[in-house]
C-alpha cells in the first residue's frame, strides 16, 4: 500500500541535530539543539494543539487529567512489535568500521574456499553482521531500557484512533497548547518520522559507542512504519531511565488541558464524572458527534447537548459544526 506523506525533511533534520550519530564538539552541539529547536516552533501543527486519546476514566486516567501528569511508557509495552528496532546493514564497508573481524572471517579466506565470489561475498556479509549483532546487543538492549515514550497527535476526530486508543468511543481525548506544552518540555516534544526502513546502527560514526547506540535507539523511538502515518504522531521523549524490573513507565509533569472531548459512545457515568472535573478546572468539554451523511466526526459545546439543542449525540447538524 502507497502512503502519501508530507514532506518530512525538516522531522529528519530536528532528530540528526538533536541526536547526531558522529562526533559533534560541544560548542556544535548546541548550535545543532538550538537550530532543532528552532524548527520545531516553525513547524508546529497550525492549530497549536496536540491531543491524547484515553480509554476509560479509571483510576489512573483520571488522576492524569486531575494532577495534569501524562504516562510514558518503555518500549516494550507499547502495541508496535517494532518500537526502538534498529537493522544491521549487510554492507562490509559499514561493518568494518564497528568491529574487526578475526582470521577466521577474513574474506580471502573464505574466498578460497568457496568457488562462487558471490557466495563467498554474501557468506562473508552473514558472519560479519552475526558477529556485530553479538558485539552489540548488550548495549543495544540496554539503550532500549533507558527510552521512555508519551504519544499525543494532531488529530482529534480520527474514526480509527477514537476505535483504538479511545475504548471504541467510549473514552475521552485530551487537548494540549503546545506552546504551553514546548515550556515544559523543552527538548523532549519530537515529531515522528514515517518511513518503511528501520534505522541503521551501521552507519554510527562515534568514538563513544555507547552514546552512537544510544542515538540511533532514540532515533529508532522517533521512527513509524508508514503505515501509521495517518496518526500525524508527536512524542514526548526521556531517554535517560533506569526502569526496575516489572516497571512498566512512569507519569510526567504536563501542562493544564486546554479542553477535553467525550466519545460519542462515552457513558453517562463517565461524562458525569469528567464534567465535575472539567468544571471545578475550568477545563472546556466538548462532545465528539457523528455527521448525518459523512464518515466524519466533529464536536459540539457540551452546554448544547445539555441544552436538549442536539436530539441525539449521534446526529450531528451543520448549525455545530466548528
């Protein structure tokens, strides 16, 4: 399946300022955070607003609107079996500079004893990347544990995120300023790049290996299938954790919403419930409605459906649409 995305040139450029796979001196390195940065408030989503679709207002959901926290979660407990992997390229030049082969490995002497250059090429490729994956997975896996994610969108009325992160229509979505959002999370709010090849750890170019792992990790934590693209995903980033076994991820601080947005199969417990909240916070509260003649979603001021004004929060006339 073809995805037509945008241009992502300026994703790329933030992530490889912001977490260089080569070495970069100090004093570059913080023209390259200040430059990331500086694209970032540039290609901000228009609206300003950044979203974060919930399931239910169970316990810790509702201590997150209540207390403004936000979870991120480790790699491992997210839904994409490819979170934070990374591709070990079979080019020899690549590898060579990672790690130096043994006189066992050393294609001349395999080259005499397979006819086929070809054969003997590819198998030399194969013991090579074998051995590299060996060298480092340690670190690769312990990179990974130090990543923790928090992901928000720039859509708020997706049929398919509401079905999946929302509890099928039944949870609810919070709204973000993300200027609000960039004060507190100076250095941690990232776009994520969609692309159908996974990072390359061959391709580091450090004398601190560990950190060149640790990059290309985090890249990897800021790289989708293109398949996701229609999330239009943005990421809150901590990559500097150290999670006790069974941990899970942790809350961080987030700013106060902007205004929340109930699905329009929430319950009348659960709308109950968020509207108390909402109203002692001076949170907005928006109901999320289903147009007549679309497969569309759109919203109307909570004090309307109150108001009987919407006969079914279902239908959705044009006189609400915003």
């Amino acid at each position: 399946m073809t995805t037509n995305i945008k241009d992502q040139t300026w994703k790329v450029e933030i992530i490889d300022r912001r977490f260089p796979l080569s070495n970069v001196d100090k004093g570059l390195s913080e023209v390259n955070l200040s430059c990331a940065n500086m694209i970032i408030k540039n290609q901000l989503p228009t609206s300003k607003k950044l979203y974060k679709y919930k399931p239910n207002i169970l316990e810790y959901n509702k201590e997150n609107l209540e207390n403004d926290k936000l979870w991120l979660s480790y790699p491992n407990s997210l839904n994409d079996p490819f979170e934070c992997e990374i591709s070990i390229c079979q080019n020899k030049e690549l590898i060579d500079l990672n790690i130096q082969p043994g006189p066992e490995c050393c294609f001349e002497n395999i080259n005499t004893k397979i006819d086929n250059p070809s054969a003997a090429y590819a198998y030399y490729n194969a013991i090579l990347v074998r051995l590299m994956e060996t060298n480092l997975r340690p670190s690769i896996d312990n990179s990974k544990c130090k990543v923790a994610i928090g992901s928000l969108t720039e859509v708020k009325n997706s049929i398919l995120m509401w079905s999946h992160y929302a509890n099928e229509h039944k949870g609810f979505c919070i709204e973000y300023n993300v200027l609000e959002l960039l004060d507190i999370k100076k250095n941690e709010l990232y776009p994520i790049i969609y692309n159908n090849e996974l990072p390359d750890i061959t391709i580091t170019r450090s004398d601190n290996l560990e950190e060149s792992i640790l990059n290309t990790i985090i890249k990897a934590s800021l790289t989708k299938a293109t398949d996701w693209s229609y999330e239009n995903e943005w990421r809150i980033l901590s990559h500097n954790n150290y999670p006790t076994a069974g941990v899970t991820g942790f809350s961080v601080k987030m700013p106060i919403p902007t205004a929340i947005y109930l699905g329009c199969k929430i319950s009348s417990d659960d709308k109950n419930i968020l509207i108390n909240i909402c109203t002692k916070r001076k949170i907005k509260v928006y109901q999320m409605v289903r147009l007549p003649n679309k497969y569309e979603l759109s919203f109307a001021d909570i004090e309307s459906c109150h108001n009987n004004e919407i006969q079914n929060e279902w239908v959705f006339t044009k006189k609400y649409m915003f």
